[in-house]
C-alpha cells in the first residue's frame, strides 16, 4: 500500500487512519457477522446499535441537554438552510442573518422565500475578510432567531466566541463542529454537513431544542419536518448508514483523544504554527484579519497567480495536496480539520520556508 499524503482538502477532508482501516473491514464483514455493513438493514439490531451510540458518543462530547434531540438527516447542510425558515420562520415573522461568506449568502436567499429577513452585518464587500464583533450589529427585538456560520471554510474566518445575544442562536457549523467546546444550551438549533470534522459526506447532523419542533406549519412537506425524523429516531426513511457509522467511529476516536477542548488545543498549535510561516515569510499575505483568523481553515496568497500555482504544484509533489484555494479568492487554503496530523503541518511549513528562500 503506498504512503498517505497529507490532504488538506476543506471537505471531504481527510480522516483519522484508524477510522478508515475499521470501516474497510467491517465494509466487507461487519463485526464477524458474515454480512456487510452496508449490506445491513437500518432497522436491524445491529444497526439501530450503532445509531444510538454514534447518538449517545455526539452527545457526550457535546455535552447535549436531554431537551434537545441528534438528527441524522440527508441533504447536505445546504438542505437546511431551507429547512431552518421552512421550520421556525413564518410568513410574517422576522429573522436576522450575518453575512460572513457564501454559505451564510444562500442561506439568506433561501429564508427569503419563507419570511423576512434583516441581514444586521455582511462583509462581502471587503471579500469576506473577517467576522463581526459583538457591537458592530443589533438584532430586532422581535427577530426569531439569529442566523450565522461559525466558520467560513473558503475565506478562512471563524467567531472566536458565539454572539453574545437574548435572542435565540442558529448556527451552520459545518466546518469546525466538534473542534472546540461549545455551549449548546446558547442554541436553538445546530446544524453540520459531516464531512469536514465528523465523518464522510452523506449525512447531516442536526441538533434542535425539543420546544421548537412544533413550530412547523401545517403545509410543510413530511419529509422537511424535524419533527417527522425526531419522533422516528432518524428512522423514518432509510438513514446514510455508512455515513452515519462512520461518524460513530469519529466520536469514538475523538473521545480517546480527550474530547473537544483537549482537541482544540492541538488545533491551536496546528494553526498557530501556519500563521507564524505566514506573518514571518514576506512571500506570503494571510486572506483573514488576524482577529477573525479561522483554526480550520488557513488561507493565503503569494504575490502573482503564476507563483500561486507553481506553489501549488511543487507542494503536490511532495504529497502535500489540495492547498488550492477557492475560485473566489484564489491563493491557496491549507485546511487542518481535527483529523489532520500535525507533521503535515510541519512539513507544509517547511515547504513554505524553502519555496519562500527561492522565489522570494
């Protein structure tokens, strides 16, 4: 078997090897059952085994209030930025969304289909460069909720800490769920497409408070009620299984590393490692204003497009992979989710240094 590279894609994103090698093995025989994971019916003991403990790991590693209910849903998160107004907006009731990059944009578009949205803060005009402060917006006393993404995956950005609101919080965290901890109780809902921090792609994670799963109208479709999958368990249709296993086997391995805050602290030390090459080496220009600077996603220029790509190309060769940046910032985009080892991020730190001292 040849050597792994380092793959900084931003998502599906690389994987913890011991995951990986559990999951090939029980692929083909599951647990020495003689019949296939993905071969297994959803509503088999087995299986419905491995629902509730990937439930009961997230919860744990969370730290979940019992009044609110773990949702593994299909769609991507791009589904619920949809399902969030279709649920919780009415037609003649008020939202507030901040605008911190293109996730946060269509989720906007989207909620304007169901009510009224107040977008209280957008960056877009300086390319998504950084996040809000608390002060720098006010939301409507009678918005329903408030409406953000706690990491820009193409710009680079994170909140380094939640809004500190009354009104209740909503929040895309697909891109840095499960990297530092969080209060969930602060939330009405949460939501993360898994292939980033959580498993493979095929299954989104939905985190609501059990009060708001009767807000929904009458006219809602079954299947784009939270309701519908919260009083099936996630069984009401047939679930991602392989997806939602191996989000199993993510928790179980994220616990053994000492759960989200002892993860964070390899995340820093990963991130503050990169921001050093990038601030220290003149050849390099951070994209994020240092104080909205993301821990997942670590994104940069060189001084020309043609030595952007060279960079890319000579780091490829070297098994360094996917640093190209996003078509609408360009540059380059080391993305280190937990999963990604650290002595990627040396060598990729290494390689700047060396590519620095020759092009510069």
């Amino acid at each position: 078997m040849p050597e792994r590279i380092f793959n900084f894609s931003p998502g599906p994103a690389t994987l913890p090897p011991a995951v990986l090698q559990e999951a090939a093995a029980d692929i083909v025989n599951f647990k020495n059952s003689g019949i296939g994971l993905i071969e297994l019916s959803h509503r088999s003991k087995p299986f419905m085994a491995v629902a509730e403990e990937t439930e009961a790991l997230i919860r744990e590693l969370m730290g979940i209030p019992n009044n609110y209910k773990v949702l593994f849903l299909q769609g991507g998160a791009s589904s619920q930025f949809f399902m969030v107004p279709m649920n919780l907006l009415g037609s003649s009731q008020k939202a507030t969304y901040l605008n911190t990059g293109v996730w946060a944009k269509k989720a906007i578009k989207e909620a304007k289909l169901f009510g009224q949205v107040e977008v209280a803060y957008s960056s877009e005009e300086i390319t998504y460069k950084r996040v809000p402060r608390d002060d720098e917006y006010t939301v409507s006393a009678d918005s329903q909720y408030l409406y953000f993404v706690t990491n820009n995956t193409i710009y680079g950005t994170q909140f380094p800490t939640m809004p500190a609101r009354d009104t209740m919080l909503i929040a895309d965290m697909s891109s840095d769920i499960l990297s530092r901890p969080v209060d969930v109780s602060k939330f009405g809902l949460i939501f993360a497409g898994a292939q980033k921090n959580m498993g493979p792609a095929g299954v989104t994670v939905v985190i609501i408070r059990d009060d708001l799963l009767d807000r929904v109208g009458d006219k809602v479709p079954t299947m784009l009620k939270y309701k519908t999958h919260a009083d099936k368990d996630s069984m009401f249709n047939t679930p991602p299984c392989f997806s939602l296993y191996c989000v199993g086997l993510v928790m179980r391995w994220l616990k053994q590393m000492g759960g989200a805050a002892a993860i964070e602290k390899i995340n820093r030390e990963k991130a503050a490692l990169l921001y050093e090459a990038i601030d220290s080496l003149e050849l390099y220009r951070g994209h994020a204003e240092k104080e909205s600077r993301s821990l997942m996603n670590v994104t940069f220029n060189l001084p020309t497009p043609e030595l952007e790509a060279q960079f890319i190309r000579e780091a490829g060769a070297i098994g360094l992979d996917g640093l190209k940046g996003h078509r609408s910032v360009g540059g380059c985009r080391a993305s280190i989710y937990n999963a990604f080892p650290k002595e990627g991020v040396e060598k990729l730190v290494a390689f700047m240094a060396d590519f620095a001292k020759k092009n510069g």
